[in-house]
C-alpha cells in the first residue's frame, strides 16, 4: 500500500475529485480536508461538530454528514472516539463550495425530528441522496438509527427505515435498484429494493427489517463501517477490530478480506483511469491509503 497523505486528524469520507484530487473529512480535526495527488494537503472549510462522510452533489459541491461531535480520548499517542460528546449535539447535513469554502447546513431535521448523528451518503442519479443516521449512545442506553433521503437543493427530506441498529456505510447497486447499509455493533449488511427515488418495496412482513433482506453477516467478531461498491456489484466494507476491507456478494458470499495495518479502517472509495485505485481511510493512524484492487469499482453519480 501506498500512503498519499498521513497526519490525518481521524480522516474518513473520501472522495475522488474529477480532477483526480481528494477531499475526506477529518472528524477531530473539524475540518473538509483537500488532498492533491502528491500529498499535499489544504483545509477547505471547518465544519465544527464531527464531520464524517462526504459526497459530491450534482451541482458540483460537497455534502457532509456532520454527525455533531465525538467524544475523544488518548492510548499512547493516539486518539480514539469515544462516544458521543452530548446527547445535545444534535447533526446535520452540510454543503461546502469546494471553490470558497462557504459552508451552509443543508438540513438539521428528517422533517419531523432533529437529526441524531448522520454518518454515511451516497447519491442517486435523480438529484437526490440517502444518508445513514447513526443514532447516539449513552452510558447506559442508546437511540435508533434510520435511513433518510433527501434532495441536493434542500426542498425534502424524510426518514425512510427505522429503526436501525447503528447504521453506518451506505451503498447503491449498480442498477441504483438495490440500497445495502451496514450496521456496526451488530456487522451486519441489509438491503432493500428502491422502487422509485426515495422509496422502497414495502412488504407485509411483521418481522424485524420486514421490508429488506440481511446479505451478509460474518462468522467472525468485527465492527463494519463504511462502505464502496464495485462495478460488479461486490460490496466493500470498512472493517473495524480486525482492521481490513471484507468484500462480500450480493449473494451473501464473503469473497474477500484485505488486511490493512490500522485496526479502525473506516471507509474505502475508488478513482484512477480505471476505477481500480482503492483509497482506504486508515483512521487511528490518521493515514490516507492507496492500493491497487483487484476489480474496478462503481463510478459515483455525479
């Protein structure tokens, strides 16, 4: 693996500029974080709060998942999250001018209750986004999560599933007809049936998820986080505890497992002329990563 960037304040969220630059957040730092090619690295806006994913809109501007802020704590020389830093700091949706910075948020309710902790988001290709609500832990209980969408101007959005056991990476198919969420105490990939922008298939089902079906849960103890899909199909999601990358199937297969040296590997995201260059967030060694993957990955709406 190559490392493109280091000294990353918990970076996650990355994303492959047009340009072939990257941007990803860094949630201690507060800040939506550009990085050129060589390393070189500048701070575009700083958000505050805890910024966390990140995706680029059909007019050409990041939005962020700012989930409101995390608690820290310190082994060794690094720095862990430790929870979350009140139940008062609510989230939000952000939009950030990669040209001047200017941040405005996009969104701070699902319409009817105040966003807990967003965390992950993926475009469709109708102008819209999902985006995963984390929910908030306390010492003793914890909220749900949802899934959410909404539209890149700011004229809707609403709460779509719930409730959700710590929703974290999100992912369309390659069709767009299939949404995959991950879960991370409970590592557990789902997925529903999208039947028109912002919906999904519902059933009749009176069983918990009743309106999606569980693709994938490991046989083995391990956190999943965010997530990537490849052109093929494959779902490959960030890996806590063990550290790594696990790529599954559609199927429910596990088809892979790429180990990589920092046990809270966050996020993944693809670019190159060929959609093979796998960019990994490495987070509590504050890396940005480069390795060269197997398959191609899914070209991103916009």
């Amino acid at each position: 693996m190559d490392v493109v960037a280091k000294d990353l304040w918990f970076p996650e969220g990355p994303l492959v500029l047009p340009d072939g630059n990257l941007v990803v957040v860094e949630i201690r730092r507060q800040t939506l974080t550009h990085i050129r090619k060589d390393g070189v690295k500048t701070i575009i806006a700083k958000t505050g709060g805890g910024p966390n994913g990140a995706a680029l809109g059909p007019d050409s501007q990041i939005y962020i998942c700012n989930n409101g802020g995390l608690g820290w704590r310190t082994s060794g020389n690094k720095y862990l999250p430790d929870g979350n830093l009140s139940a008062k700091a609510n989230g939000r949706i952000e939009r950030v001018s990669l040209d001047s910075g200017l941040l405005e948020v996009l969104y701070e309710t699902d319409g009817e209750r105040k966003l807990r902790a967003p965390n992950d988001i993926v475009f469709d290709a109708f102008g819209g986004f999902w985006f995963t609500d984390f929910g908030r832990s306390r010492e003793r209980d914890r909220d749900y999560g949802s899934v959410c969408y909404a539209m890149a101007d700011g004229s809707k959005i609403r709460e779509v599933l719930f409730p959700l056991i710590e929703p974290n990476g999100l992912g369309l198919s390659p069709d767009g007809q299939t949404l995959y969420v991950s879960e991370t105490g409970t590592a557990k990939v789902w997925a529903w049936d999208v039947s028109s922008p912002g919906e999904i298939m519902r059933s009749r089902s009176h069983l918990p998820y009743k309106d999606g079906r569980l693709v994938f849960s490991p046989p083995n103890l391990r956190s999943f986080d965010s997530m990537a899909v490849e052109a093929g199909g494959n779902i490959c999601i960030g890996t806590l505890g063990l550290g790594g990358i696990t790529v599954c199937t559609p199927q429910g297969l596990e088809l892979d497992f790429l180990s990589v040296p920092d046990p809270l590997t966050t996020n993944i995201c693809f670019g190159g002329d060929n959609m093979d260059d796998a960019y990994i967030t490495a987070s509590l060694s504050g890396r940005l990563l480069r390795y060269k993957w197997p398959r191609s990955g899914l070209k991103l709406n916009n």
